[in-house]
C-alpha cells in the first residue's frame, strides 16, 4: 500500500467513567496508528458525561497529541448518542467504531483496512467467544436469534459496533433523522458491500460495564423496534386467530342448542377465556404503547447529544 492511496483513519470512541482503562486505550491506539501508512489520523474521544476523571484526562491528551480530539457532551447521554456524537466529528476517509474498554481489540484495525482495501464499505466484527457470564451470553444468543427473523434489513448475528465504515456509510448513516439511534441497524441499512469478520471479544481492560441490565434491555428493544414492525403484525394475527375461535365456538353452540338441545356450560372455561383475552389486549396494547412512545420522541425532534465542549490537538483549540 503505497503512502498516497491510503485512507485517513479516524477512530471513534465514546467513554462513559472509564479513567481506569484510558491510558491502556490510548496507548494500544497510538500504536495502532503509528503503524498505518499515509495520515493524518486521528482519534476521537467521546465523553460521555463522565463523573471522574475520564473528561479530564482526555482533554489533556488532546492537548499533548495533534492526533486526538475530545468531546465532551453537556451530561450522559448513553452510549448510541455518545457514538452518533463521534461519527459527527470525525474527518477521516474511514472511521472505526470502538469500545473504550478493549473488549474490541484495536490491533484488529488492521485487519479491517485489509478488508478495505479489497472494496468492503463495511466490515464489522462477529463477536466470537464472548467472555460475559453464561446467562448474559444466552440472552445475547437468543436476541440476536430473534431480532435477524424479525428485522428488515436482515441484520447480522452477533455483530457489534465495533466496526470501520467507509465515508460514505458514515455520510449516510449521519443523513438518518431518526433520534434513536441503533448504529449497528442503521449500519446495515446503509447497504453497500458489508464484511464480517470473526473477532473474539476481551474481557473488560478494567472496571464495571457501564450498561445496567435495564439500559441492555432498551438498546435490544430499539433494535426491534427500530427495524421491526412483526409485533404489531403479530396483533393482528392473534386478533384474526381468537376472533375465527370464537366463530367457531359460535357455530357450536349454535347446534348444539338446536340439534342436541343443550348449551354449553362451565364458568371456569369463561374466566379463564375471559382474562386470557384481556391479557392479550393489554400485552398488544403495550406493544403499540411502544410504537407511539417512539413516534412521540421522533416527533419532538430534540437534538439527540448536546456538545459542551471539544479540544483539538493541532491547535489547541477549544470551542
Ligand atoms: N458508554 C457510554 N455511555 C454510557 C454507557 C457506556 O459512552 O452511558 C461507553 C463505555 O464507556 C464503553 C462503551 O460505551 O466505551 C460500551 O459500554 P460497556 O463496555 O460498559 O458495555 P458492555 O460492553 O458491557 O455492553
Ligand atoms: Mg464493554
């Protein structure tokens, strides 16, 4: 590869309370990047709202090294919109997409430009191996399972955002309006030649994971709600279904009270009916909840990260 057709690489990174793995980070980068031909690249962090030192140290480094900037948003957003913040400041001709603990190995970058350099826009890894506790790797498993059946697009199994996207992806990933932002759907409706490429996923470098099992739970609900309209098909299906039953259990009652000369008895049979229905009203009644719920944000149309301020490297600059 020679110095002229190699891409400018910009690495993106959103942190949330990660002063303990930053260095580590930045050191396994730069070397990363010290390797790569032609330049200038760079390295985008994203402070996340941190309450520790995270934001400082990260300003910091933009100050002592031309090739990082930091961002730093007015409060915690969360990890998609920490992400989208990233992808808006980046100027690279490709753009990695990474963790700020090293569950994503940076050294796999170079396997990625390979893949780049063969005429890929996307290349995402396939989580491999993953090191969380065998219940958390099933739920995974069976989402991952469950949301490729359900999602148009189709979506990959098993992949993450640790990904490079070409700077056309990344144009028009940005150009999506919509405020809730699954990177990895979005990623895949962007189209164009799309690799997987196998990558075993680390165990954290050093902390807790900054995802509660409730904030896990809303990112894998705005991956099916986002690309999925089968839940609120699946009302329909159920609906058509018990309305058919009861015609039919109609027509029974029908001759049974005009040919055998008795009816249908059994109050059990009729609460139990009764509160099944009302069960299942109230669980599709939920289901489009969520859908409005989602219309209801999109409509408000608020900004989805708001920028306190970012430090540039070359010049120092803060704004
Ligand atoms: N993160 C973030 N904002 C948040 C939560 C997490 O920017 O509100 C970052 C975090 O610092 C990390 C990445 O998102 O770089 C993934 O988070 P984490 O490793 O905690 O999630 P897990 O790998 O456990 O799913
Ligand atoms: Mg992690």
């Amino acid at each position: 590869m020679s110095e002229s057709n190699a891409p400018r690489v910009s690495v993106a990174v959103p942190l949330y309370n990660e002063e303990a793995t930053l260095p580590e980070l930045l050191r396994r980068v730069r070397a990363v990047l010290d390797a790569l031909p032609g330049g200038p690249h760079e390295l985008v962090l994203v402070d996340d709202g941190s309450t520790d030192e995270t934001r400082t140290m990260m300003e910091e480094a933009a100050r002592g090294d031309g090739r990082v900037v930091s961002v730093a948003l007015s409060r915690n957003f969360g990890h998609q919109p920490a992400l989208t913040a990233a992808l808006d400041h980046v100027g690279g001709d490709v753009v990695v997409l990474m963790d700020a603990d090293l569950q994503d190995p940076p050294e796999e970058i170079l396997r990625f430009l390979e893949a780049y350099h063969r005429g890929y826009d996307v290349v995402y890894a396939k989580r491999e191996r993953r090191k969380e506790p065998l219940w958390l790797r099933f739920c995974y498993w069976a989402y991952y399972r469950l949301l490729a059946r359900m999602a148009r697009p189709a979506l990959p199994l098993d992949a993450g955002d640790f990904s490079l996207l070409s700077r056309r992806v990344a144009d028009e990933i940005r150009r999506a309006p919509e405020r809730q932002r699954y990177l990895r759907g979005l990623r895949a409706w962007a189209g164009f030649r799309q690799l997987g490429l196998p990558v075993e996923r680390a165990g954290r470098h050093a902390g807790e994971s900054k995802y509660s099992f409730g904030r896990l739970v809303e990112l894998g609900l705005d991956g099916i709600f986002s690309f999925s309209v089968v839940p609120i098909r699946a009302a329909a299906v159920v609906g058509a279904g018990a309305a058919g039953l009861a015609v039919l259990f109609a027509l029974y009652a029908v001759w049974a009270k005009v040919v055998q000369h008795r009816s249908p008895q059994g109050f059990t049979a009729l609460l139990v009916v009764g509160t099944f229905l009302a069960g299942v009203l109230l669980f599709f009644l939920g289901v489009i909840g969520e859908y409005v719920g989602r219309i209801y944000q999109e409509v408000k149309a608020r900004p989805v990260y708001v920028v306190d301020r970012v430090v540039r490297g070359e010049r120092g600059e803060e704004s």
